[in-house]
C-alpha cells in the first residue's frame, strides 16, 4: 500500500466527524509550517484512521 502524502480527503472528512480545537482546525486547512505543525497532524491522522474504523464497525 502506497500513501499519497499530497492527498488532504481525509483532512476534510475529519473536521466534520468531531469537534476541533481553533489550532486543530487551522492545521487541518492551511497545512503544516513546520516540524511541530508535522507531528500534530500525524497525531490528528492516527485519531482520523481509529474514528473512521469505528464508525465502519457500528455500520
């Protein structure tokens, strides 16, 4: 399995499953600035993949 890292779908999927801090939101739409900003997101992106698997075992 490859990943696209150009690829924000998720990005825009995960800001309607849950609520968002204001620093959480900006990140998610205007991207990373930096190593901290890189970190974060990958945190948001595994809190993404376990919400999505959740939700496709409640299905």
């Amino acid at each position: 399995m490859s990943t696209k890292w150009d690829d924000k779908s998720w990005q825009k999927e995960f800001l309607e499953m849950k609520f968002h801090s204001p620093a959480d939101v900006k990140l998610l739409t205007q991207g990373v600035k930096g190593l901290k900003d890189a970190w974060r997101l990958g945190v948001l992106h595994v809190e993404y993949e376990r919400l999505k698997k959740l939700q496709e075992e409640n299905i």
